[in-house]
C-alpha cells in the first residue's frame, strides 16, 4: 500500500494546489511511482468526452499521468448535484463508494500517493463529503496549508482543527505558506508555541512570491473573457506589477516598473501610441509586458492600425477603467498547465524550501 498525504488548507488561496504540485515533484526523487487524487472535485472542466476537477487535469498534464486521469477524479461537483444529494436522488454512500474505489485503485498501484481536498475542512459537507471526513474514509494523515502570519493564522487553524478531530481524521503537520521572508523565523516560532500542546510539527511552506501571485496575460484574457493580441511567449510572461495609466503620457511612461501590465482607457490615443512605439525599444520593451485597453470610447482608427502594427501585447474590453482596474488587482492568479515559468519555479522552490524527509517522516 502506499504512503499517503491528504492536503488540506484553513481556506482559499493558501497555495494548496502549489503545495501539492510542489510534494509531488520531491516524492518522484525518492519514490518510483507517485499518484494524485482530488476525491471531491468542485472545479468541473471538460476533459477529452468526459469532465474532471481542473487541478486533476493540471497534475496529470504536469507529470504526464493522464493514465490515470478518471481515477484521480472521482466525483466531481457539476450545478445541481447538490441539490439531488440533498433530495435523495444520489445517495452520500454512492459518492463516498466512488472515491473510496478510486483511492484503492491508485494505492494499489503507487508508492506515494497526494490527496488533495477541495479548501477548508468543511468545504463538502453538503455532500456528506467535508475534507475532514473524506480524510477519515480515505485513512490518510493530513497536512493543513495556511497563511502566513501569526494572529489570525492559529485562529484559522484552530478552528479547522476542530472538524479534523470531531471526524477522527488525523492532522500531522500545519505548513504555515507565503511566509514573508525576514518575518519567517519568528513566525514559525510562534506557530510552534502556540501549537506545542498538539500531535502535529509545524512546518514551513514557501515564502511569498511575486512571480507566483502574478497572472500572465493569457490568465488576464480569459478573466475578461477577450482576446489578445500577443505572441505565444508573450501571452505567457508573468505580469509583476499592474498599474493604472491616470497621469499624464510622460509621467505614466517615467513611472513603469518591470514587467508591468498597464491598464489604459480608450480615450487615450496618444499614450497608446506612445506604448506602441517604445516598445520597439528593449529597456521598455521589458517594463511593459502588455496593454489592458478598456472603457467604452472607441479607440481611434489611426490608433488601432498603430497598434496592430506594433509588436506590443493588448487586449481591448469596453468595461469601465475602474471596475477593470478593481478586477485584476482582486484576482488570486491560479497556476495552469501553461504556466511552465512558474511550474519549473515552483518545483526549484521546493527542493530549497521543504523538507521532504521531514514530511515524509510524519506519514508512517
């Protein structure tokens, strides 16, 4: 049977997928077969002719186990189905049938498996399914990814904690992730002490990265659901910083910062203009990674024909500057299969900044 991790997280936007992508790349260095599963998948995408959890798809494209594809996604959340367990019309125990089926057949066939749960403990039990439970069926030891900081993190942790215990589900490690840098020691110091009493070590996940928050223009695109007009490496640079074009064009271009997406209204031909041109030249053609051109003034033909002609990367949406600008600066960027700048980080990351062994040393 295999070795088996269940990652859970206080919430959303902890970095659990990461850290599952991140376990997965450590354990292919000391295991000879490792497998994935997301038993509860709440994220449906079209796979082939049939539909699995997005993060599934993005694991079995990153470590090539589309094999195994419809095994590590058993039950997956399509609208209404919550509605039909509730009414009776599919039954808890045929779900619960389903992924406990899926899980065997992986164990059986791997020496260190990855289960990933679907956000908080709770996040299922509409189903009968909370992550705690499903980490209970599945008889596997849990790991429980939170935020950084100290305060508000032990409340978080403290809380999911509950249901863990309450299900007889076992937490063995608490992975505090986008730990500021000069702030980790002291944090996970105090991690550590608030949580002495506990079965669990803490330990430290990553630090934050810009370059993993950030989208890349194609993430942009689809957000907003435009085109854009970009090479296939441009449509993949990682945006770092976002700015709002709101001064006047000199000062807009003076103040760039590196890898910047610049969002721009359409009325502002002569700015647009300006970008269009300087991004000919390589000191900005590397601060400006791209042009999110928005509002409902229709940008002018001379303009647009400049545009075109450019090698600058834009995208056009008619929404107004302010509800776009509050948009992207809300996103959450989430890694894709695409992504291969910030997979290959990702993977250089984790063998710099998790301790496998240790991990490894709490599942027995």
């Amino acid at each position: 049977m295999a070795r088996k991790v269940f990652i859970a997280a206080t919430g959303q936007d902890c970095g659990k997928t990461t850290t599952s992508l991140s376990l997965i790349h450590l354990a292919l260095k000391k295991y000879r077969r490792v497998g994935f599963i997301k038993p509860v998948g709440p994220k449906p995408s079209p796979y082939k002719n049939f539909w699995v959890d997005k993060d599934a798809a993005l694991v079995a494209k990153v470590f090539d186990l589309e094999d195994d594809i419809r095994l590590m996604s058993p039950v997956v959340v399509q609208p209404g189905d919550t509605r039909k367990v509730i009414d009776g019309i599919v039954t808890r125990e045929q779900l619960e049938r389903q992924l406990i089926k899926a899980c065997k057949e992986l164990e059986e066939s791997c020496d260190f498996l990855i289960i990933e749960g679907a956000g908080h403990s709770g996040v299922g039990s509409v189903l009968g399914l909370s992550n705690a439970r499903v980490a209970r069926l599945l008889e596997a030891p849990v790991m429980v990814v939170s935020g950084g900081g100290i305060g508000h993190v032990i409340d978080d942790v403290s809380m999911n904690l509950a249901l863990y215990k309450m299900e007889g589900a076992e937490v063995r490690i608490v992975m505090p992730n986008k730990l500021i840098a000069e702030k980790r020691a002291r944090t996970l110091e105090y991690m550590g002490k608030a949580f002495a009493h506990e079965n669990f070590i803490v330990h430290g996940g990553f630090n934050y990265s810009p370059i993993l928050a950030g989208p890349t223009l194609q993430h942009v695109a689809k957000l907003f659901d435009v085109s854009l007009r970009a090479s296939q490496e441009q449509a993949r640079q990682i945006i770092k910083h976002i700015q709002l074009a709101a001064a006047s064009t000199e000062k807009v271009v003076e103040i760039l910062k590196n890898s910047t997406l610049l969002l721009v209204n359409s009325s502002r031909n002569e700015l647009l203009v300006m970008l269009a041109t300087l991004h000919h030249i390589p000191e900005y053609a590397e601060k400006l990674s791209g042009v999110l051109i928005s509002g409902a003034n229709p940008i002018a033909k001379l303009t647009q024909q400049v545009l075109d002609d450019s090698q600058l990367p834009f995208m056009r949406t008619e929404q107004l500057t302010s509800k776009v600008f509050k948009t992207v600066t809300r996103d959450v960027s989430k890694i894709t299969a695409e992504d291969h700048e910030k997979i290959s980080l990702v993977k250089s990351l984790a063998e710099q900044e998790l301790d496998f062994d240790l991990i490894d040393s709490q599942l027995g």
